[in-house]
C-alpha cells in the first residue's frame, strides 16, 4: 500500500461498520458510538496523546452519504426542460442517482510517523497495548470486532477495514514525533532567550548561551521537551 | 463535536464519483505524484499539516459478518481528508486561488462538481458535503504546520551553532550568534494558545475553575 506512505508519514484510513443494532435504553450502536466519542472530548487529553508516534487523528461516525440532488442546471437539462414531449423517465436518467448507506460506519483517520519500514503493524500493536479499553469503547459496537481480544487481532481486524489512500500529501514534515516536539520546544525556548538576551556585553551573552545550552539539551528528545497533545502553556514542558 | 484542535482544522468531504470514470480519477492523482512540479501548488499552500484522498469503490465498503447487511450503492465514493491552519473560509478559499485547475482536476468526475471558480458554488459543494468531526486529536495543539518545519530548522541550526562555537574567540562567538539570529529570523517566535483550543479542552478549564471555585471570581458562573 505505498500510496498510504509518503517519506517516513502513513496516511491510515479505517472504515469499520457499526451494527444496526439498540442498546437496552433504544439507542442505536451508531449514537452510542457518537456518545462515546464525544465523551472522550470531556477528559483531561485524548486517549490518542498515549499512543507513539500520532501526529493528528480523527473520529466521526459516517451515517450516510450525500446525495447531490439538486435539478439538472447543464445546458442538456435546460433544453429537455424546454422539450414537453421528452419524458420524465428520460429526464431522470440524467439526475444524479440517491444513495444510501445500509450501515453506519466508524471512520478513523490517523496520520502517524511510520519510520523507513513503513509499520503500521508496531503502530497498531502500540495502539491496543495503550489504550486497549477506549478501542473496545468504540469499536465493541462494530460488526466483527467480536473476539478481538489481542494486539494481533486488532492489526488483523483494522487491516479489513482500511482503505489505501489515492494521494497522500505530507505538507509539514514526517519527522519521528519525539523529534517534531523537542523542535518546537526548542524553538520556543530560543525565541524567548533571543528576545530576552538583546543587548549584553559578549561575555555574559555566552555565559547566558551556555546555560540555555545545558539548560534546554537539544541533543537529547526525552527532556526537556513538549508533552504530546499538551494544550495549556505552563503544563506543556515535560522535564526529566 | 470538534473539528478544531488547537490551530488545526479536521476536515472531512466525501463525494460520490462515476464509477466508470474512477480510473481517470486514479490516474490523475497517480499523474500528480509521479510528474514533478504538479503538487507544487499544494505545496505553496503551507498551512496544510496533512492531506489525502481516498476513493472506496461502490462494492469495496467493508463487510466483515454475515448478519451485516451489504451496501448497494451507484456510485464510488471519494473522502478527503485534510488537517489546517486557520479557518475554513481561509482555506477554501486558498485552495481555489493557489491551485483552482488542479482542484478541478481532482474533482472533475466527481458528481455535480460545480468546479473551484466561482467560489460560492464551489463553497456550497464543500459545506454540504462536509462530515463533522467527533473527536480530533492533535499531538501539537499550539503549533502550526509552518511552526513545525521552521522548528526543524531552529534544532539544527542551534545544534551546529553550539559545535561550531566551542572553541572560537568571544568576537568570533558574537559574529556568529548575530549570524544565527539572522538566519533564524523567519523562524523565530513565541507559540501561544488560540483564545479557545478546543471545545474539549475548554470544558476542561470551565470545569476545572468550578471545582477551584474560580468562576465566580471570572465572572463565568452563567447558569450556577
């Protein structure tokens, strides 16, 4: 699937059916799965920030497509419009057919940082053995996730589900995610010491410069750096 | 629902497609990543962090029990999937004007496509076929795609400034550094939060300020 990959960036799509099915309170999996979902947005971080590697990702529940209904407005529907005598079944053929799903489907869509051997298998093995019970949260309503109890399981399911992307397009860089954050920590710092270090004899600048230096540890990605997913400035640090 | 975190954007649009016509479709965007030169206007856009399309075939829809009904549809289906800076008029509205001819080209063959120019069609195109986000999650929720790149620059060129300025005299060591502020210039910046950098992530705060008993105080105690 090379058109999921883009340098060392994987571009992963699952569509994963829900059934057509009402827990004991009449709501339907689809809207139980929508509840679940939402609810993950109440808590502190997304279960995703536990899971290596996720750059961005996304869940919605697609319940139907969309129909493109509108009247024919191309210059052959004007001039049928202007024909009486053409009929309606012939007309028709030329509008847009209706579509309808028979299933709900949970979409996932996740771009992670694969490295040069592409493994969407560690990225998945990662996933469950981090956050195995927020998966079954969701996925638990879907058809044949039943007896999926193990890492392996899960790769095996989520690849029936995945769909190759025709483009993938890496418009910021597919760096490791632990390098993409120490850059950013990095850069913040240094825009901060840069400002605050403005006018100082020579001597004291470098004396400043290299206690940033150790300090800030560029060289080394476990800290200090940014948290993933971290969103408030004075929580944002994760030191050693 | 949220289809913002932080200074990212999830967008989501699905399209149906002839499905005769899915292979021009396929070529192009197979054209479009073998021919150099042809995403460069993609490329120009650069508050993108990531992008895709993918085209599910009309039989292709996953069907992996018995007891699940199989779909019966006419069309293929085309998803595309971006992550954004900014908002979604901004980005709509810079697709059409950076590359409106390969917008078009990927669409083309999309059903009712009303084509990138002009844009109020092509704005009532997306919005209707526009599935809202649940729950979007960001590893950087402060930063920007243009963030990220120049962020690469500032490690390494603070790590080669520090190896090459071990052993240099101090009017060396301010020759260089001056240098480096120059070069880093565009690069350069404080990241902040956005005024509000989730829906979630705002929940959060509110509830937290209530159990700290700091709503009153902020003059936010609506509804208590």
């Amino acid at each position: 699937m090379a058109s999921n990959i883009s340098g060392n960036a994987y571009a992963l799509t699952i569509l994963s059916p829900i059934k057509n099915s009402f827990t004991d309170d009449e709501v339907s999996y689809a809207d139980t799965v929508r509840d679940r979902l939402q609810s993950w947005n109440s808590e502190p971080n997304s279960p995703m920030a536990l899971v290596p590697q996720t750059y961005l990702c996304r869940y919605f529940v697609l319940d139907d497509v969309y129909t493109e209904s509108l009247p024919g407005a191309s210059a052959i529907d004007t001039l049928i419009d202007l024909l009486p005598f053409v009929p309606d079944s012939l007309r028709r053929c030329y509008w847009p057919k209706e579509d309808h799903l028979n299933s709900s489907y949970l979409v996932f869509s996740c771009n992670f940082h694969c490295g040069p051997n592409a493994d969407l298998d560690g990225y998945l093995r990662n996933m469950w053995n981090t956050i195995s019970d927020k998966i079954k949260e969701v996925w638990g309503f879907c058809h044949g996730f039943d007896g999926v109890d193990n890492a392996d399981k899960f790769i095996d399911y989520m690849k029936k589900c995945q769909f190759e992307a025709t483009l993938f397009f890496v418009g910021s860089n597919d760096d490791p995610l632990e390098e993409q954050l120490k850059a950013l920590y990095l850069k913040q710092e240094f825009s901060k010491f840069a400002v605050s270090n403005q006018g100082l004899d020579t001597a004291t600048l470098r004396a400043n410069f290299k206690g940033f230096i150790q300090r800030v540890a560029p060289a080394n990605l476990t800290a200090p750096t940014w948290t993933a997913g971290g969103y408030r400035i004075d929580k944002l640090v994760k030191r050693g | 629902m949220s289809n913002i975190a932080g200074k990212a954007y999830a967008m989501n649009v699905i399209t149906p497609i002839r499905s005769y016509l899915t292979w021009v479709n396929k070529l192009i965007f197979w054209a479009a990543v073998k021919v150099p030169g042809v995403l460069t206007g993609l490329v120009t856009l650069s508050l993108i962090h990531y992008a895709r399309w993918v085209i599910i075939p009309k039989d292709k829809f996953p069907h992996l029990d018995p007891s699940q009904p199989k779909e019966n549809l006419n069309y293929n289906y085309m998803l595309f999937f971006s992550n954004f800076n900014g908002s979604w008029d901004q980005y709509v509205d810079s697709f059409t004007f950076a590359i409106p001819g390969g917008l078009d080209l990927f669409w083309k063959w999309n059903i009712r496509y009303s084509k990138s120019v002009a844009l109020t069609p092509f704005h009532d195109y997306i919005r209707y076929n526009q599935l809202e986000t649940i729950h979007y999650y960001n590893a950087y929720p402060l930063a920007a795609s243009n963030d990220v790149k120049s962020a690469k620059t500032v490690k390494s060129s603070l790590i080669q400034f520090e190896k090459d300025t071990q052993t240099v005299s101090d009017e060396e060591f301010l020759k260089l550094y001056n240098g480096l502020l120059r070069g880093l210039q565009h690069d350069l910046g404080d990241m902040y939060p956005t005024p509000i950098v989730t829906m979630s992530a705002y929940q959060v705060e509110r509830r937290q300020k209530w159990h700290e008993g700091k709503l009153a105080e902020a003059g936010e105690n609506h509804g208590k």
